[in-house]
C-alpha cells in the first residue's frame, strides 16, 4: 500500500523515520483513524477538528489547515486500490539530537498516514455480537485526547484477546467510561444511555453519530453517568467505533447480556448507521 511520510507519498514497506522520533521514544504524538466509504472519508472534517484539539492540548504546532489536511487525505485514498479504507493519520512530536523529556526548542512534527482496507464487521459477527470482559480503567486522567501513547489501551485489550473476547468494557471508580478502543452505550428500559465526555473518554466521532441518529428518528436517549451495575445488567449493550460502527456485546464476563443475542435497538441503530454512512 502508498503511505504518506513527511510530504511524500510511497510504498509503505519503503518508509522509514529515524529512532530519535519522539513519537517512537516517548509515545509523543497525536492520531486519528478515519473510514472511508466508496472513496469517500466520513466525517473528516470532525476527525481533522478532534486531531486539532488534540494536538493543541499536547502543544504540538498543528503542520497543516484542515483543508491542506483533507487533501492529503483524499490523495492518499485515491492513490490506494480499496474502495472502502481505513485511514491512519499520526502526527509525532517529531526529532531531536538527543532524548530529552523536555520539547526540542524547535519543533519538526512527523507527518505520517497510511492505508488499510477497511473491515467492518461481518453479517456473522454482526448477527452473533462479540464477547468482551470488563477491567478497571488504569488509564491517565487526558483520555480525551486522541494520543499515540496508548500502552495503557492496548494492555487492556490484550486481557479481552487472552480470554477470546473482543473488547474490554472499562470502569473507574463504580462508573462505566469506554472500551479499550471503542465507546460504550447501554440500552434499559428501551432507553438509550450513554456516558458524558469528560476527561476520562474518548469524545468519539461515531459516539456523536450515534446520539444524532438517535434525535433524528425518535428514540429514546439520555446522555449520563452509568453505574457498573448497570451495564451488568442492561438489556444491551454496544461497541461503537470508526471501524466496528455499531457492534452489539452480547456476553461480559462470560454472563449474557439481556438474552445473549443482539437487541432490537442495536439493530435498529445500526441499520441506521448503514443507511447514514453512504
Ligand atoms: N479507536 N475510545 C477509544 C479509546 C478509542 O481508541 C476509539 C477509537 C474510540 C471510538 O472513537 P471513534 O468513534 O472516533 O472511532 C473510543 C480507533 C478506531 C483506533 O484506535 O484504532
């Protein structure tokens, strides 16, 4: 596949970027990860936004407007074969002569984005739900932020992958805050319940497709705190994310969730979603 590395677009097997890279030694960088449908990306210009957000929060001098972004973006799509692309976006801190926590002086970004096919969910896994397992958020207090310091994310994704399950379901402090890479919503009582932003979630871009979707056609919805026992016991609960969309859980910890199949509203939801994304 063709990436994009500091201006130039090549062969991904080609790239190359030096070790003294702030984004290899400190984990010092900012990320976004974008779907693209039938060659078109999907809500880029809220993903160029939250990488902006982001990379202002972390003090990392933004290297392009939004529309120098979105050109990037589009050439590097159509430079790849796949009508349907998930698109990684990174911008590093970038290089200094030698490691040091402080910022270099002058600040060079490292500017890097590649191409993969996207691979939503199968009919199977959509039909089916996944598996996830629950775990105590151990995470920093700045998980609003879209970093590529992500050891803490992929830890507790590998305690879900040891056990065969797909996601883990975090809590902090008896409340419901994300999956490990995914936001979390829960349906009681026909309700749709999601959790606020706050500092300790990701303000995910389909999080926000998915409550406007739910003001769109009627249902029910609240945004609010969610307890642990909650979750455990709600009719539904889903996954959602730029490359999972909407995707049902139907077990925790090994016990079904509502029935252990996927629920009325996560279908309803995600037929929504089908429907809106093309
Ligand atoms: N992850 N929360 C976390 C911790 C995430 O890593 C992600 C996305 C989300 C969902 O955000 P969005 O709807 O904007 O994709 C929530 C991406 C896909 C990843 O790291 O691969």
């Amino acid at each position: 596949s063709i990436c994009y590395l500091d201006g130039s677009y090549q062969p991904l097997t080609e790239a190359r970027i030096s070790p003294m890279d702030r984004g290899f030694l400190f984990g010092d960088g900012a990320y976004e990860v974008i779907p693209v449908y039938s060659r078109r990306p999907f809500r880029i210009a809220e993903h160029i936004a939250r990488l902006g957000r982001t990379l202002d929060a972390v003090r990392i001098p933004n290297p392009h407007a939004a529309a120098e972004w979105e050109t990037i973006v589009g050439e590097l799509v159509a430079r790849n074969a796949w009508v349907d692309q998930s698109i990684y976006l990174h911008v590093s801190r970038g290089p200094d002569e030698r490691r040091n926590h402080a910022f270099p002086a002058v600040m060079r970004p490292t500017v890097f984005l590649m191409s993969e096919a996207l691979v939503t969910p199968s009919a199977e896994v959509l039909a089916s739900g996944v598996a996830a397992v629950s775990a105590a958020d151990f995470r920093w207090a700045r998980c609003d932020l879209k970093t590529t310091a992500l050891l803490a994310n992929c830890l507790l994704r590998q305690v879900a992958i040891d056990k065969g399950c797909a996601e883990t379901v975090l809590f902090r402090d008896g409340f419901l805050t994300e999956g490990a890479a995914s936001n979390i919503f829960i349906v009681r009582d026909g309700v749709l319940l999601a959790p606020p932003k706050s500092h300790l979630m990701l303000p995910g871009i389909t999080y926000d497709v998915v409550l406007e979707l739910a003001a769109r056609h009627g249902l029910k919805h609240r945004v609010r705190e969610i307890l642990e026992d909650e979750v455990r016991t709600a009719e539904e609960v889903w996954l959602t994310s730029s490359t999972k969309e909407v995707l049902a859980i139907t077990s925790l910890d090994g016990r079904p969730v509502g029935d252990g199949r996927p629920g009325p509203v996560g279908r309803e939801m995600h037929a929504w979603y089908q429907e809106f994304k093309n």
